[in-house]
C-alpha cells in the first residue's frame, strides 16, 4: 500500500507521454496490467511522469480512434501487444493509417527470425512474415529474446515506440534500446532524475522532521517527494530546476543516510531480504529461517535472489505442531505450555532453525494472519517473530491489522528489518538486537 | 502467460464500460493497477466486455477533461480512487462540475464515519467532512470497511460508479452493491454468463479437438472461449444468443468434464491448491512437501488457504545439502552419488517430509529455476518433482524454458497438478501415480 500523499518523482522533463495498452485479457482481468507498472517507473526514474494509460481491446477500429487521439496529443506515444503473428493482430496496420505510412517488408527481419527458430531447432512458420514489416520512414528494435521486433518512429516531432506484448521480450528491448533513444533525444534525463534513500522503520512524518534541516539548507534547489510502502519509506531527492549537480544530490543523500543510522536502508531500490543477504555475505554468514502463519514468504523473499545458497541455509514452513517438534526440534511441553503462537516458541523455532541447519542466524514468525484462528489474548493479526544470533535470541510481539496477505507481508518485512538491524550493529560491533517498538525477551 | 488466441467470453452485455483509475502511483509504476484486473474479471463473468481503462493523473483538470470525454462515449462510466480524506482529492467537484451537478452534504455518511472513528477508539478529523459529500442527484454507496463511500449516479440514461480506492473497501462494495444495481438495471447478467471448465496437462488445441463433438450438437447456439495459463486452459460454455438455458449449459459442462476425465480439474476459477485441497480434506489425508528451487512457493500455495492446518503438515524449503540431510533425512551418500538436482534425491526429499511429518503424501520439487546454477546434463530450467503417496513414490523430470518465475510457476504447478490426479485416481480405487508426460522410476 503506497501512502496516500505520495509526490510523484517531480517530473523535470515536461513532455507528454502516453501508454497504450492492447489486449482483451487485460481488460478481462485475466492477466495484469505489468507494462504499467514497468514503464511507468523507468520513465518515473528519468524525470518523466506518464500521463495517461489507456487499455483497450485489440479490435482494428479500437486501436486507430485510440492511436490517433493519443498521437495528436502526445509527445511521445508507447504501444504494447499486437506485434504477434496471429490473425487479431491488426496493430501495424491500424497505426500505419493513422501516421500516413507504408508498412514495408524488411528482409533483416525475417533473418533474424529464421535464425532464432533454428537456434530453436524449428522452422518458421509463414504466419512470421506479418511481423517483417516496418514503418516506410521507421526503424525497427531488434528482439533478442522473440520473433516480433519493436517498432521506431520520428514523424511530425513526436516519436512512437512500437513493442511487442510478452514481459520478458519487451522489457530488454526499453532498458537497452528505446531508453537511450528518447535520452538522446533529450526526452528523457540523462540518467536518473533522483537519488532515493530507503529508510525502514520510520514513519513518514517522522523521517520527514528529521531529514527536514538538510533540506532546509537547499531551499527551493531540491525537491523531496515520499513513498511509504508496508514499512519502507523512500526519500527521493531532486533538484528539478538543475541547481544542484549529480554530485551534490549524492552528497546531500550520503548526509540523510548518516543522519538516519539504522534507519538507513540503502540507496535505490533493493528488498529488505537483499540489503540482509548482501550483509550476510559480506561477512560469509548463514541465515535459516521457521515460520507458520506467513507459509513460505519469508523463505521465498531470500530464494528470489540469485545465489542464495550461498547464505541461505533453507527454511521450514511448520503448520502443525508436529512440524515444530519434528523439524525444528521445538519441546511439546513448551507448545502445550505457551501455544504456538507465542515468544515462546518463536525463540524456539528460531533457535531449533539455526541449530538444525547448522546456520550462524535464525529468524522465526509465529501468528494469526487470519482470517480465521485468534484467540482473546492474540487476535488475528497478533505476530510473534524471533531472531536467533551468534550474540543471543530475542523475541518481539507485533499487531498489524487488515486482510491475512497484509499482514503476512507486514510480518515478513518486519522480521527482515529486524535481521537487518542486527546485521548492521554486528558490523560496527555493537550485540544487542532489542531493536525499536517491541520488547525484548 | 495467457495464450495468444484468447478469445473474450462472448460478451452478451453490449453496453460500453469504462473505467477510470485515478492516481500517480498508478502512473509512476508504483502500484500495480489491480482494479483494472478485478473490475475486468467481475464484468467479464456477467456478460460484459469492458471497452476502455483510463489511467490519468489525479489532478482536477485532467480528471475533468478524461471524464467528459468517457460520460459521453459510455454507458456505464466507473472511476477508482481519488475520494480520500486528503486535499489532492479533487474527483468529487472536477466530476459534479462535467454533470452539471451540486455536491450537497449527507448527514448520514458523516455518521458513519464518526461510528466508523469510534469503533477504532479514535477521533474524526475535520477533513473527513470533505467525504461526506455526494451529488445532489446521486445516491451513496456504504462502505463498510474505510471512510469514504462510493457514489451512484443516473442520468442522462448513463450511470456513474465512483469507488475509493483501497481494493478491501471496492471490492466489497462492487460485489455488494455495484453489480446487483446494474444486473437490475439490465446493464450486467442476472448470473454468470458462462459456465467455466478448467483443466489441466491438456493443451489448447487438444482440448478443442476432443470437445468438438459435443459443441458440434449445438451449433452457433453455443459460444466457446478458451483461456490458458501455465499448464490449465479454461474452457468457457456460453449462449450470447440464449437459445440455451443455464441449466443446458451446465450439462453441456458436466458432459466435457465427464469426457475429460482426469484433465478436468474444477467448474469455475478455484486455484490447483484449492482442489487438491478439497480431494485431501475430503478424505482426512494430510499433506508435506519439501522444495529447493522454488524456494517456498510450493508450501505458500497451500497456506494461502484458509484452514491449511487441517490438511497441511508442513513443508521445507531445503537449500544446503545440509539442510536436507537434516530435515529431510536425505543420506549423505544419495546426494554425493545423484547430486541435489536429481530423480533419486527428488524421491528422498518427498518421503523425508512424508515421514518427518506424519502425513500421508509428500510432495518435493528440485532443480535449476536459474539464471544461475545448472549443469551439462541438467542445464537451467530443469525439474524432478517425486510424489509419495500410501501406494507408492514416482518421480519425473521436467524442462521448462524461460525465466526463473517461469520455471519455477510451472514447476509448482505440474507438482500440484500431479499431486491432485493421483487424489482423483486414488478416490477412483486406482493406485498409479505414473502420470502423463514424464518417466517413472
């Protein structure tokens, strides 16, 4: 959840962007709208704000009322989808229409496709050959990773980028291709408009009171613009009129990052389970991890990086309590005792985690992230994580309210800034991970 | 990746719906649009092809220019966001000013609010008078779940749904209240305009191949869309022409699932967790699994169900070989003679969490999800799922092209549907988990 009084990244490129979206499944809800998410950000990151997404069905008469719409009013105008080699995709031809152009047959197109269907060990079909044509007076964006090419125009001051619909054809082809091209045509930043500084555990009035004297000092040079998000709040620094360098901006990001200590997470945009791994590697540490109310996504957010056996030890999911008993070698008095959602057994589960798996940390969530489950004593909600160091365990109680992946995501990155905290005082020789707002065991 | 050929679920409401969403962070990439996904699927099952999504900035102007264009293109215009508390909030008077309506104050919504307030023992804020507000001419819509109602609007033969933003506040209330005003309105089927087969391990044309013959009976009485998405394929029964009653349609189903035999998975839209879920459930079986590539996404995809304990043991999510030697039981030797990315440690994997845990069957996924890792003889992308069941362990070897969330969807999917055939077969009295498509050991 992002917080309601988000700035955008103060737009310094003031040219009007539109993203056309094609495709029946998106406005059907059966896949979702990621070319958004992704190129809306890129552009956010070089000073761009979109204006405006429209999604429409791939229906020929759709797409050239759209097209020409967006295009008379438009700088630069983005098309996803419609490139493929199928029938409905009516995209070339409807946009061709509407700039007043040929669309040609390009020869080093179909060479290209030939050489990845044989590299493939397959023929080309003649279906293909739809996607050899260009723009008469256009370019084409080579795809490394399919058969349909994007597409380049410059007609009338305003520039069209074509691309073909699949994520992971379409997102090379932007960072590496259409990117440089709209930087060097000076509609896009050079490189990115901001510098962010994460901070974790602070919320956002508190972070903005804190870091407000540095920014005091610049005036109306630097612009600040905040994102909350699920207990990660980022700092954008900019200076939209140009006063202040590159340089300078570092600098003043290098100050809020001493100013915040812990709260410092990193400058840009890495998880919380990569800050922890990159810290855990840098010392050749090990990490485990036990959980039971958040099933897998705290395992999963280390699993995700690349080369995590190289830290991570692995992790159990316990439901029942014989799991815990059994993996995790958690005392049956001590769960009939205590319950399993309790600092008890967190400790337990962290301790038995690392002990098993052999791992210098272990870090433990126990809980109800609902909706069923919860007792009077700990209502849906109520979290109990642990984490067990070389320098000792400690447990923390935590109550987040709201729908069960809510909670479970709140949980999770909780337990994950808590690691990180202790990972970042260990470094500076400091052993105690009592850590903020809860108590300590 | 939903299949190329999609075709729409045959819209019988030809009503033109767009949907307005409001807001920045959509823009900048920093939440996914997911009312887009939700609003498209809810329409798309009554009968409803929406014809446009509209993402634009939340400034007054451009709300206003967006949404004159859209009130006088639609039927039914829909917008999603900007009624919060705070002052960049401007949906409200740029949208009254295009209908040519006064915004008047509603005693009753501030009521709620301070009901609202006082439930979470806190006290109302003077700016959430600003949401108490709706057109003259317009009727609220209550939310039960946050501060700001959503609004009804006839007129001109057109309605406007204007809904807040927060997906646990929308959601209920378009579910609630949204689709049963517009079914009455005739803007939205009465039901669900379709009857859904999903299936699994069959391929699209294949599936179309062998229910031809009983589409065939019914000529163009009949309209059939398929859907595919990794490893299923929807099959969507309909009659745009309603020549064919519900209760024909759900024959016609019921026929295709019964020719499906196995590859028929459920009616409607339940995940393949969900349905191996309910065969365990329904017998008092219990479930363990253990993964390594997949890093807890095969544990997550059970306890995302509600009630998990009842059927799920647990699960581990093994990185080291130490890791599985220590939970799993895995010998040592096994592991130096196969390597971890193996059928025979795939077996050992899903009989030490069977066994470990007391369940009745043991589920385990190992391999090369990438980009890293893999071998000349296991290069990235390959699988071994093992399944052991009270009848007996198998295991096979799976490829899969792609990226790491690619592999690593399919392979979770393949092992679950694996595991939900042999439930089917042994409900049936039958004792082989051989399976389609892959070797037995």
């Amino acid at each position: 959840m992002v917080s309601e009084n988000i700035s955008p990244a103060s737009p310094v490129i003031l040219k009007r962007y539109e993203l056309l979206t094609l495709g029946d499944e998106l406005l059907l809800g059966l896949t979702a709208n990621g070319h958004l998410t992704y190129i809306g950000a890129q552009l956010g990151k070089r000073g761009v704000l979109l204006q405006r997404n429209v999604t429409i069905t791939d229906e020929a008469d759709a797409i050239v009322a759209q097209f020409r719409e967006s295009w008379a009013r438009a700088d630069v105008v983005i098309t996803t989808g419609g490139l493929g080699p199928t029938c409905d995709d009516r995209t070339r031809e409807a946009v061709a229409a509407v700039l007043g152009q040929k669309l040609v047959f390009e020869p080093e197109i179909v060479k290209a496709i030939e050489a990845r269907f044989a590299r493939l060990g397959r023929k080309m079909n003649d279906n293909n050959l739809k996607q050899a044509y260009r723009f008469e007076r256009g370019e084409v964006l080579a795809n490394a990773h399919g058969t349909a090419p994007g597409l380049w125009v410059e007609q009338d001051g305003k520039v069209l980028v074509m691309l073909p619909g699949p994520p992971n054809e379409l997102q090379p082809i932007f960072a590496e291709q259409v990117v440089p091209r709209l930087a060097k045509l000076g509609l896009l930043m050079e490189r990115e408009a901001y510098v962010q500084v994460r901070t974790a555990g602070i919320g956002e009035s508190a972070l903005e009171v804190k870091l407000q004297p540095i920014f005091d000092r610049h005036g109306d040079a630097l612009s600040i613009a905040f994102c909350a998000h699920q207990g990660q709040v980022d700092c954008r620094v900019s200076s939209p009129s140009g006063k202040l360098s590159y340089a300078q901006l570092d600098e003043i990001a290098a100050e809020c990052a001493s100013l915040l200590g812990e709260d410092f997470m990193c400058y840009g945009g890495d998880s919380m389970a990569k800050v922890a791994a990159d810290l855990l590697r840098a010392k050749e540490l090990t990490l485990a991890v036990a959980e039971t109310a958040t099933g897998g996504m705290l395992a999963s957010a280390f699993t995700d990086i690349c080369g995590a056996s190289k830290f991570f030890a692995g992790g159990c999911v316990c439901y029942s309590n014989e799991s815990k008993m059994q993996l995790l070698d958690v005392p049956e008095c001590l769960l009939k005792q205590h319950g399993a959602v309790s600092a008890e057994n967190a400790v337990a589960m962290a301790v038995g985690a690392a002990e098993r798996l052999g791992a210098d940390y272990g870090l433990a969530i126990t809980g109800f992230a609902g909706p069923c489950g919860g007792t009077n004593e700990n209502p849906v909600g109520t979290i109990y994580i642990a984490l067990h160091s070389p320098h000792g365990v400690w447990s923390k109680k935590l109550h987040y309210p709201g729908p069960r992946a809510t909670v479970s995501r709140r949980a999770v990155n909780a337990a994950l800034d808590w690691l990180r905290r202790e990972l970042v005082r260990s470094a500076r020789g400091a052993t105690t991970a009592g850590g903020k707002g809860g108590g300590c065991r």
